[in-house]
C-alpha cells in the first residue's frame, strides 16, 4: 500500500511540475482558419488553452481569402484550411512539410429559414426544382462549398437561371438566411447547423456532394515551434475527435 500512495504520490508531483513547467513557458499561437472550422474549433481552442497555459489567437475567414493574406504576410504559426490549400502552400515552401494533418472533414448542404418549408433535395431533378422555386439562393463565391454548389448549377443546366437571384454569402450564408435576406442557402454543412433559426433540409444527393477536408499545418520559420506543434497535436487527436463529431465535422 506504501508503495502505491507513493508512486501515485509521484506521478501527482510530475504532473503539476508539467503543467507549472508548460504554464510557466506559455506562448501566444496565431492561427488562420478556415470558417469551415469554426462550429468546433472555439470550444478546442478553450481546452488547449485551459490544458497548457497556451494562448491562441485567430483570425476566421474564407479558406482561400486566408491564403491570399497568408501569402501577402499575415503572420501565423498554425493553419487550418482545405487540404488542397495547405498541400500548395506545403509546396511553396510556407507550410513545414510533413507538418500537415487531416482532422475534420465536411459536405455541402442546403438549409431553409426555421419554419420554412423544406424542399425535397433528394435527388438531382428534385434538388433543380428546389432551386428554381427559391426566390432568392445564397451561397459564398469564394468558399470551397460555393465553388462545388456553383458547378451542381452547371451540371445540373440552370446555372443561368439562378445568377439572377443569387446573393454572394461570404462567410454569412446562415445568419443571411435567419435574417430573411435569402430563401434557399448552400453552404458546409456545420456553417448552417451552427446558426440559430436556420434548418438544414439535408445534403446534397450523393452523386452531386462534395466533400471538404479540413487540415492543420505548421507554418515555416516560427522560431519556437513547440506550441504550435502541440496545438496541432491537439487537434488532431482524440480529444478533438467528439467535438467534431457533435458540430456535424465529421473525422
């Protein structure tokens, strides 16, 4: 019984030495991020924190907007952007090679106002009829699930028809939608769960999805990588795994 009391004695020691020695070297993380993420994120972000002492510090955006400002010298140590983004800024020497990790993933998804009525979306001709009968859709021309809900408008032959009715969301395709500007909204699915008063009618059909993969990478030259590293750590691991999960990411 000694023996026990004292290697858990122990083990209680080594851990508040841990914790005291990481709180005592807490660092502050600058991270981009994609607004994909950010159904789960705050709530990982306050549990690294809470875990290492460590502060992060984020700025939320279109996936490809941040690239552009990452490239033109917006600082940041951590990324969390599409997985074909970080693979081309891994190319051009900005992301640490090997530092990249596949943590959450997502499909697009069509929502309507609470208390509207939902449009059957189940099939291709089902999803046009929907489409057509909107007075007005919404969706970002810049986010990777407006670029794949614009190329279901040409591949579904009414690409014409809706531009006359179509409302550029940027990153606010839910809050346009509760607030009555748009009737019809395509975005990533956990954007539309996220937002009080929206209803997401569903995916798209199967044979028109896209699915968006979200990763984490290390940004070169951070003199003190350590931090971020862990951050990356944390966000990948099975810890984060349950959030994801909850917000509609899913692993």
């Amino acid at each position: 019984m000694r023996a026990r009391v004292t290697l858990a004695t122990w083990l209680g020691l080594t851990l508040v030495a841990l914790l005291a020695s990481a709180h005592a070297e807490a660092a502050e993380i600058k991270v981009l991020s994609t607004v994909g993420m950010q159904p789960a994120t705050p709530e990982l972000f306050a549990q690294f924190e809470a875990a290492t002492g460590h502060r992060v510090v984020v700025t939320y955006g279109l996936a490809a907007v941040l690239k552009t400002k990452f490239l033109e010298g917006a600082p940041a140590d951590v990324l969390i952007l599409t997985a074909p983004i970080i693979d081309d800024l891994t190319k051009q020497g900005k992301v640490v090679t090997d530092s990249k990790k596949d943590v959450a993933r997502s499909g697009v998804g069509v929502a309507v106002k609470a208390g509207a009525p939902k449009p059957d979306i189940g099939t291709p001709e089902t999803l046009k009829a929907a489409v057509l009968a909107a007075k007005s859709v919404g969706y970002s021309r810049e986010g990777a699930s407006g670029v794949a809900f614009a190329r279901v408008l040409e591949r579904l032959g009414i690409a014409d028809q809706v531009r006359a009715k179509y409302k550029d969301t940027g990153t606010k395709a839910g809050e346009m939608l509760a607030a009555g500007e748009i009737d019809l909204a395509a975005a990533q699915i956990p954007e539309l769960m996220a937002v009080p008063g929206v209803e997401v009618v569903g995916p798209l059909p199967a044979e028109l999805q896209t699915v968006t993969i979200f990763s984490v990478g290390l940004a070169t030259g951070v003199p003190e990588p350590g931090a971020a590293n862990a951050l990356i750590e944390f966000l990948s691991g099975p810890r984060a795994t349950p959030v994801y999960k909850a917000k509609g990411l899913g692993g």
